[in-house]
C-alpha cells in the first residue's frame, strides 16, 4: 500500500513517450502546444481606433469634419491641424491623429465637430504592437488551448496549429451482476452506471474514450478482454474486480498480460483498492467498482496522467482553500476525500460519504481532503479541489 503523495509521485515520475500533430483550429480546443508560438507580426499591426467616434488632429475642443474611416478600409487618410474624421472602432486611425474622442461627447453642427472635453494626447488609440510585438512568445509550448486562445490564434492568420496528441483510452468494466440500462434485470442483479461516469468525465475534461467493453467475472474473459482491449489504446481504464474477493480476476489477469505493478492500494478513502500499472508505453488504472470510489480516484490519480499523456504544462486539479461551514471530525481512520459543496466562499461536507452513494457527489462541486483523526471547526481552511 501507498501514500496519497506516493501514489502521485509515481504517477508523476512516469516517462512518456509524446506524440504531435497538426490540427485545425477549429478542433484544437483542449489540446496542448508541442511547440512555443511566436507573432508572425506587431498585434495590432497598424494604430486603430479603440472606440466609435472622431480621429482628431491636434488637442482642441473644435475641428473641421472633413471625412469618414471605416472599420477594414485600406485608403490612406492624412489629417491637417484641426481636421477631424468620423471614425469606427478598429479602423486605422489616420496619419498625425492625436486622439480619438467617444461619439457620446461630442456634436456636430454644419460640418463643424464640438468636444463636450478636451481630449489626451493618445486617447482612445490602439498602438501599433501594444499587445504583441513581431517575433514575441505568444504561448509557450505545453499552453492548453481554450477558448481565449483560439481567439488570439485566429488573430495571427494562424489556420492550423501543431499540438500534442490525446490518449486513447478504452474502458472495461467487471461484474456478474451488471445489467445495462434499460435491460431487465434479475434479483440481485443492479444497473452497470460506471462506464457512464468515466466516458462522461473523460468528456468533462476534454477526452474521449475509443471503446468499452463488459467483461463477466471469470479469470479467462478477464484476461481476454484485458489482451483486446491493450490492442488499441494508450490508457486502461477498468472498473471494479480489482479487490481481494474470489471473483475478483482483475490483478491476476493485468499481470498475465505483461502489465507491470507500479502501485496496488492507497491510503485513503474513498478509493483504497487502487491499481496502476504500465506494460512499455501503456498505462492501466484498475479503479474500484463502487461509484463514488472510481470518481474519486480519477480525478485524483488518472486524470494527471492523461493530462501528462497529452502534454500539459501543469496537471491534476489545483487545490483551493475554504472555510468550512460546521464542524466536521474524520473518524474514518484514512485520509479522506469527502464529497463536499463549495458555495458563497465556503465548504460543507456533505451526508451519504459511503463509497457507493453517488448521488451526494452528484449533488456536490468539490473533494474536501480531511486527514485522518482532524477534528475541524467551523471557519477552519480546507482543502478543495473543485469537480464542476
């Protein structure tokens, strides 16, 4: 058995072999920079208007209107002291401008512009280069691309971008008992859900699974299906038959495929009978089966790896402080990430913590970490990490 900090330190220490590609830039959202980009050229490229309103020429509180620039004109516009034009936000601004004075305070009166103020040297101008300069670093390699980003590499002319390429992930789940929904089921027999909930946060979190698969409890299937499965992914996600009951064939048959053991159980709660394994460039989680406990371990423990997978710069979810709002004792006797709603800047730890109650998850935004046997108070800071 290992440590919460053991267990991510191997997980970290992990050499990955990363591979890129070029993609559109309509279909990188998500994705991580293989390479660092730089401006192809000064953003903005010329001076232009930050505002609807008036180029003036000269600081006065009246001038000669004597034209009009539109937003993507390409004409050459020359002021003279004391001539103004009527300009659109993001048109350049013409030759010898001084300002630009907001449409709201001025007027005009046979051909004559009055400023209700006088205007400032530069004023109301996007200069040339304020906010990239040629050549500058736009995004380090490794930057995750949201929807700012594309923005901004849209802006450059830029239609494809080289990135890190994603994982491909398959998901197995265990279980004689498992019935898919909308299937009638026998006494004794439940609803399989945990596919559901790993494609889903796999979705949540900008990935995708290839395929998955339901196995019986049977040591052959176990290990056939484990076999297909390895044919055609990066990442394995199983679930459930990874504890120590008779039925549970899911260790036995990873390591008959060549999976070797990095890690096997994790001092906490939820989600202690966790396995993580590689076999050459592939990685296996054996999640536990109940719900709660496979959620917990992946966006503890998969979700950096994958993120790690696909090239980030930074992983795992970063962690924010809370006051807490009521006590709260852990006497679970592992360290604990309790299902938890962080709302108007504070944490209450919800009821239902049982490893199968999924709907107090469902019900929270958050994982508050309590160690083991810390009695808090209300106002006491706690760890968060925050899930929706």
């Amino acid at each position: 058995m290992v440590t919460i900090s053991e267990a991510l330190r191997i997980i970290d220490e992990q050499k990955i072999n990363l591979k890129s590609q070029t993609l559109p830039l309509g279909e990188s959202l998500g994705y991580a920079l293989s390479k660092d980009t730089l401006s192809p050229f000064h953003v903005p490229e010329f001076d232009n208007s930050a505002m609807d309103g008036y180029a003036l020429c000269g600081l006065y509180q009246e001038y000669r209107l004597v034209g009009e620039v539109a937003a993507g004109e390409s004409k050459e516009v020359r002021l003279s002291d004391g001539e103004a034009v009527r300009i659109f936000t993001g048109a350049k601004v013409p030759h010898a401008t001084s300002a630009v004075m907001m449409q709201e305070k001025t007027s005009v009166e046979s051909g004559t512009l009055f400023l209700d103020e006088m205007p400032r040297i530069g004023q109301n101008i996007r200069k040339r280069g304020g906010q990239l300069s040629e050549g500058q670093l736009v995004f380090g390699k490794g930057h995750v691309l949201a929807p700012p980003s594309l923005s901004l590499m849209g802006s450059l002319g830029l239609e494809h971008l080289e990135v890190f390429s994603k994982p491909r992930v398959n998901i197995i789940t265990t279980g004689n008992e498992l019935v898919p929904p909308g299937q009638p089921k026998a006494e004794g027999q439940i609803y399989e859900s945990n596919s559901y909930a790993i494609a889903g946060v796999l979705q949540q979190f900008g990935f995708q699974h290839q395929h998955k698969m339901q196995i019986k409890d049977d040591l052959e299937a176990t290990k056939k299906g484990i076999k297909n499965a390895l044919e055609s992914c990066d990442v394995l996600l199983v679930s459930g038959g990874i504890s120590v009951g008779d039925y549970d064939f899911v260790r036995p048959a990873l390591e008959a495929n060549g999976v070797d053991e990095l890690f096997y159980k994790v001092l906490q709660k939820p989600g202690k009978p966790l396995y993580f394994g590689r076999r050459t460039n592939q990685f296996v989680f054996a999640l536990p089966g109940n719900p709660a406990s496979s959620l917990t371990c992946f966006y503890m423990y998969v979700l950096p790896l994958l993120q790690k997978f696909s090239g980030y710069g930074k992983v795992g979810l970063p962690t924010y402080q809370f006051p807490l709002s009521h006590a709260y004792e852990n006497n679970f006797g592992r360290p604990s990430f309790l299902k938890a709603h962080v709302f108007n800047g504070k944490v209450e730890i919800l009821d239902g913590q049982g490893s199968s109650m999924i709907q107090s998850m469902a019900l929270g935004n958050a994982l508050a970490f309590v160690d083991d046997g810390i009695q808090l108070k209300e106002g006491d800071m706690v760890d968060c990490k925050l899930i929706s």
